[in-house]
C-alpha cells in the first residue's frame, strides 16, 4: 500500500481520534485543569506508540509535561525533531461560544472546538504523517524525534531549563514546528521570525478596604483613576509605545523587507470585516502588515477592579488590576523590557495609592530564521508542488517561545510552517480547523520528511561564522 | 410606666428583633433580590403595625415599594415625616468578610451585618421609640407618618415621580431623617447638605470579539487602552475634574463656610490610618474636609475587561467598561452634569474603537437646609443635652435623594441627623453598628418628637420669601 491510499483510507477514523484528542480540556493557565493537561499528556503519549514509535515517555518539567517519542533507524540521515502542543488556551467568554468548548462538532468540513485548531489539530499532523509511512514502506526517511509540549499557552515557563538539561535527549539538525499556519486555503506560509513576549501584571493598592464613593471620594487617590493614568502613559497619539527605552534596541526595517511586506495580498476592507473595527488603528509611519510583522507591541489583556455587576454601588475600591503582554522583535530582550515597563510604573504612577509591577510566567526571546536555509527551501518546494504557489515567507506577531529555546539550547533552527488559518478564532470563542486542512498536512509532512532525506546534516545545521 | 423605662426594659428583645430584620439580604441592586427587599417591606410593615401605627400600607412604586403608616392625633400639633430605607448595598467582595453578611452577630456591643448601620438599624430606632411613647403615655406629642423606601441604595429611581403622585398623602410640615450619622461615640452631627448624584457607566467597544494579542495586537485599538485613556482625561494633576463645564454652576466656598469647616476636628494620622492610605489626594487648594463636603467629585466605582483570571491569556479584547459616579453641590444639576459626561466621552475617545456612554438609575439633586431652620435648633437642643456636647452641622459627601425630592415635591425640609458613625464600613464589607448608639437614638427619638411639638407648623414650614 502507499502511503497516500493509507491516509486516504483512514481520515475519517483520525477525525474521530481527533475529537477524542479535543474533548479533553487541557487548558494550561488554569489550575483546576492541570490533572486535564496530564490526561492530553497521556493522550498523546499513547498515540505516539500506535504510530510506531519507540521510547516514548512522558517527561516532567516541573509544570506541565512534554512528551517525546522516536525513530532513528536512518544512519546517515538527518535527525529532525518535530515540535507540537496539547494544551490550549482557556475558554472565556464562554457564552460567546456557539457550542460547548470542549464537545467537539463537526459542521461543513470544519470541526469545532478550544484547539482545534491551535494546536491539536495542526501538532497530530506529523503523527499521522509517520503512521502512514511507516504502515507503507515500513521506514522513515529521516531519523525523528518529538518534543510535544503542555505549557506553551502559558509561556513555555519551565521549557528553557528543562531543555538545557535534556540537550542531548533531543539533539537534531533541524526541528520541523507543527505550531504556525498557511497564509489562506490555497496560499501556503513559512515563518521566518516569531515576536518575542513579555508579560507582566500592574497592581495598584488603594485604601485598605472598599470605601463609600461620598464618604471618601475627592479625597484620597482612587486606585482606578491611577491605573487608567498609568495605561494612557504607555502610548502616545501616534500608536508608539512611550515606555523609555521600548525600541532602543529595534533595528528600523529594511527597504528590503518593507518590500517583501508590501508584497504580501492585503485588502483592509476584508481586515475590517473580519476584526469588525471601522478602521485600523496603530504606530504612525508603519502599514498593518508591517505593525503585525516587524514592530513591537503593548497590548493590555485584561484590567478590573471595583463594582463590576448589574446596576450601579458607590464604592471607591481598595485596589485595580491590569495585565499586560508585550510582543518583541529581534534584539530586544524580554527581561530587560519587564525592567523597563517596572521602571516606568514606579516613574508615572500618581500620588496616594501604591502601584507595582510583578511578572507574569511568560516570556520569549524573539525568533528570526534566514529564508535561504535549505530547511525553508526544502519545505517551501513541496509547499509550492502541492499548493500550485510558493509560500510567502513572513515575520509573525505570534510567539511559540522554544523556537528561540530551540536555537540556544539545541542550536538548531526551526521550519516553521502548518495548516491553520487566521480566520479560524484562535484564543477566541467558536476555534474550528479545517478537516482539508488537516488531510493536506498530513501529505505534505510526508512530502517534507522525504525531500529532507535529501539534504545533508551539515547544511541543516546552524553554521557558526566568523572568530 | 415612663417611656425611658420601656424602653430600658425592652432593649434586648428590641436587639432580637434588628438581627431578624438584618436576616434578610434586602439587596436593592440586584435582581435575585427583589423578593427579599419585599420580604423586609412586610417586615417593617408588620412592626410598625405592632408598633400602634395607623394606615399601615405597602405601596407599589414601579420598583421596589415604600412603607408608610400614620399617627395623626395631635390637633394643631405639626406633622412630621419619618423617612428610612430597608434596602441594603450589595456585599461584595463577599470574601472580605469575617461572617456571612446576612447572618448577623452580636460582639462587643456591636452587631455586624450588610445594612446593620446603613439603615436598618437607624430606621428602626423611631419606630421604637414611638412605640415607647405609645405604649408608656398613650399619646404622641406630634402628628407623625412614616416614609421608608426600598430604593436608597440604587438611588431611589421612582422615588420622584411617586411622591409626585403621592403629595397630599405625605403631606407634612418637616421630615425627620433616620439615614445620617453621628460624629464621633460622644459628639452628634445635623447634615446642612447632601451632594447630589449622577452614576453612568462607559462602554468601549472594539473588535467583534477577543482576538489573539500576537495576530491583532497594534494594528488595531485596544478598548481597554481606549477607555484608560478617557479615564484618564476626566481629572488634572491637581485632582481636578477636567470635564468642560463640570464647576461651571458651582459657587465658590464661602469664608464663613471654610470657617466652620476648619472648626472641625481632623486628625489627618487618623484619616491615614484609617483608610489605610499614605497620603491624602484630591482636588489643589481645598483641605481634606472641603474636599468631601461642599467640593463636587468623579470616581470610577469599577472598571473591567479582557482576562481577569489567574495567569495570563493573551487577548486583545473585544470590550470594556467602566461605571462612574460624581458627587454635586449645590446648584449643579445631575442632568447636565451626564450630559456634559457624554459629551467628553465623545470628544476624547480614541480612533479605532467605540465609547458610548449611557446614564444609571442613580440620580439625585444637591440639598441644602439651613442651619437656623428651627427644625435643626430643636434637634440641636436635644442632641445637646444628650451628648454634653453642641453637634457639628456640617454638609457631607453621600446623597440622600429622597431630602431634595421632599423639599421640590412637598415643600419641606428634612432635619438629618442619625446614629451610625464612619467607622461602621457602611457599603463596605463586616459593616456593623454600635448597639450603644441604637439605645440612645431611640431616647433622641423621644425627645425631639418632644421638644418638635413646641414648635409652630408655620415656622417649621418652608418660607417663601419675595414675590
């Protein structure tokens, strides 16, 4: 049998093995699904084997598992290691959802569900791609190794250190990421820079306790009117982020790579359509693609305090909160840029009432890889034979922290490329992933895994210049 | 028997009967408890029925209800009105407190429980005192009727447009009110003024749902950046309010009414150590008690969107709100103030994302009585013997709507003095009140109504003066 009648003959069993996979509510932010995460660990762990895997384990990191698996019977062949996660975000606002979250539906070609999508879908991919060829030809064309992960929608917090310890476990020439998307339905796309992210929460302390708004109000600070200031301080009128410091580090973008932007299909009415804004809004000088793209970002995710229920109460609050999440681009560094934003708490916050600045679980250095790598070209040739177009090559705002942990832990760069798509709600209410899609992965992982059979280790691996 | 005996010798059972009243969760502001602001209805009802009261009837507003009764057996004697309210703020942060709010406890001569100070204690204590007098002389030596409402706490919404309806039925010569407060354990205070009140909330609306912060993040405008800003706009470094127009009908303080103020006792440690703040903030140029008392303010009672949870998610939300309520003195008109409201959100909104504002229910007109009045002298008189000490009138920062409603839609002014003291986390968690205070308002009680029947009905009436 080949493998492609192998993948024919068996997609609707992978799609009903996929809304097992999604059933589970692994959502890493929040504790009370920890026991959740370990269950998709297990999951994942055991459709490795079924696949024909060998040493698959599940491996503790101090918080959320990774699971690994592997197959190295190609000697001279290059070792690729294929990255993927489990978890997924949480649900909120979940009266937004048309169904429940996590009772997958399948309606018109699409299947429903929180990580459909990101990453569930996308990261079983591989699996199946390996299944297929090793039920067919009984080999695999290359050595693999898997590195699936349960954190990176927290971060990745406890992957940088368990990597440094695992180096060896996980030595390759080239890691292949399931985690990333195509540009449209017939458009495929390879990343070449991922943002960095820092994040970090504002506490403001006011009085000790809720306080009647006309027994106090005027009179001492109001713990929401200082956070508000503090928010309206970190960007001026031109969409820049006005935190000191911010973009000393970023370089200005080439003419070059404005020119490959500019390149790119963009109709700002379908982006309004799709955002539902009546217009874009962001930093002066630069277009849409290029904010999204090259620039960095300050963006707060979440802010309350206060009386937030039906009606109204009088109340002055004890305290105001508000989370914050930067996207960084080459260069900048995610812990120098919490320092930064503390420093300019402490510099703009108002008289009476105390904020501080306290750092959230997750970072990422910024991720840049050269187009010309043979890892892109090999990807991007089978991309373009099964597409009927060449990918483009972009820079994205999104973050998946271990392609950089990959980089300086393993020395390996990552191809980065997959089978979302932006209108499918990532991170929103009502995620669904495409089940052509999901077919066509599948093939052009097999597709990719043997075109990479031709590339040497040597030129997969990351050249060290210079000294 | 003498009514200071009955009153002496019924004090627990009177204690028995407050922690009953305070059982019911009589939360005007939410929905889920329209029941029970109707339960207490009868139970106040039903006491004052007990009580000796006439005419005793639950009437229907529209919203929640008003309870009256009537003594009317003293001929040529003045009518006096009687005015409480047996709703309650709601409780939350419902995890602050040291008891279930609605399960009151007696400890150290203080009961704890939502609605303890802030009224129902303070509006029971007439009743009794009444009763004492019915009971021990069979007489009272005014003509009395009772107004207490369901609708304090959410700003008595349909209170207006009721005793417009209502007039001849509440028709009286002066109203006593039993929401106000004392000064200290041994110093009583009269209310001279009460701020009037406009409550709004903002909304801000952006994209058409919470999108991914690395795909959309700066490229389209952020609510919560958004509404920061507006809040942001509403005061000046010198703790202003920057709303155009907002002091324009506000007079400035008198030297004789920054006199009286400065004679007040103040102890800015204790106002620290109090509220728990470092320093005191608000508007430059006004003391601490300026500021609360004849000076109009703006505070955000609670602000919210995005992701509140633990951790981090990583969204650019699709809403924000804020609620806000300012505080008026004389003079300013809470319609136009909201109107003025509106139109700086509109004028300051950022591009990129929708703030519309809408009005809440609470709304109320400034009151001012003067101190002259005989009504305060004869109040003035017994608070004086029963303190050893003269009280302060002063004018204060929380609103009664219903004093400017009985002085637009019956023509008369309303003496405010209570029982209940700062201290007692009125609208705040482990709220409570001193039972000490309780006993001696019911003997304040007996006597004003006393030493009020001493007076003419055309002096207490409200003068007409000129044309």
């Amino acid at each position: 049998m080949k493998w492609e009648t192998y993948l024919a003959e068996n997609q609707s069993g992978f799609v009903n093995e996929l809304i097992e996979f999604l059933r589970i509510p692994s959502v890493s932010a929040l504790s009370e699904h920890d026991g959740d995460v370990s269950r998709a660990s297990e999951w994942v762990a055991s459709r490795l084997r079924s696949a024909g895997l060998e040493g698959v384990e599940i491996l503790p990191t101090g918080g959320h598992p990774v699971v690994t698996g592997h197959h190295l019977h190609a000697p001279g062949k290059p070792t690729i290691l294929i990255y993927g996660h489990f978890d997924t975000q949480p649900v909120d606002p979940i009266d937004l959802w048309t169904d429940p979250p996590f009772e997958p539906k399948v309606k018109d070609g699409r299947i429903y569900a929180r990580g459909a999508s990101d990453d569930k879908g996308n990261m079983f991919i591989p699996i199946l791609a390996i299944e297929s060829l090793l039920r067919s030809e009984g080999s695999l064309p290359v050595n693999v190794k898997f590195f699936l992960e349960g954190q990176e929608e927290i971060g990745s917090p406890q992957i940088g250190e368990f990597l440094s310890k695992e180096r060896s476990r996980f030595s390759c020439d080239l890691v292949l990421s399931a985690d990333g998307c195509q540009w449209s339905e017939d458009r495929p796309c390879l990343f070449l820079g991922l943002k960095g992210l820092t994040e970090v929460q504002i506490d403001v302390q006011g009085p000790n306790r809720d306080l009647h708004s006309g027994g106090f109000g005027g009179a001492i600070q109001n713990p929401i009117h200082s956070l508000a200031h503090l928010l309206s301080t970190l960007h001026g009128e031109d969409g820049r982020v006005t935190v000191d410091g911010f973009y000393d580090r970023v370089k200005p973008v080439s003419e070059e790579e404005r020119e490959r932007i500019r390149a790119l299909p963009y109709q700002e009415d379908e982006f309004l359509s799709e955002t539902g804004v009546k217009e874009v809004f962001g930093e002066v000088g630069y277009s849409t693609h290029e904010r999204l793209m090259v620039r960095p970002t300050l963006e707060v995710n979440g802010i309350w305090g206060g009386f937030q229920g039906d009606g109204t109460k009088t109340v002055l609050p004890a305290k105001a909160h508000a989370k914050i999440s930067c996207r960084l681009v080459a260069d900048q560094d995610p812990d120098e840029i919490a320092e930064l934003l503390a420093r300019h708490v402490e510099r703009h916050q108002l008289p009476g009432a105390v904020a501080t600045l306290r750092r959230m679980v997750g970072t990422a250095t910024p991720y840049v890889m050269p187009f010309e790598h043979p890892g892109n070209q090999a990807a991007s040739e089978v991309l373009t034979e099964l597409y009927g177009h060449p990918p483009y090559a972009i820079k994205v705002g999104g973050t998946i922290p271990v392609t950089s942990l990959f980089l300086s832990e393993l020395n390996a760069y990552t191809v980065c490329f997959a089978f979302g798509l932006m209108d499918e709600n990532h991170h929103s209410p009502d995620e669904f992933f495409r089940l052509s899609s999901f077919a066509r992965g599948q093939t052009a992982y097999c597709k990719v895994l043997k075109r990479l059979a031709r590339c040497s280790t040597e030129e997969l691996q990351v050249q060290t210049h210079g000294v």
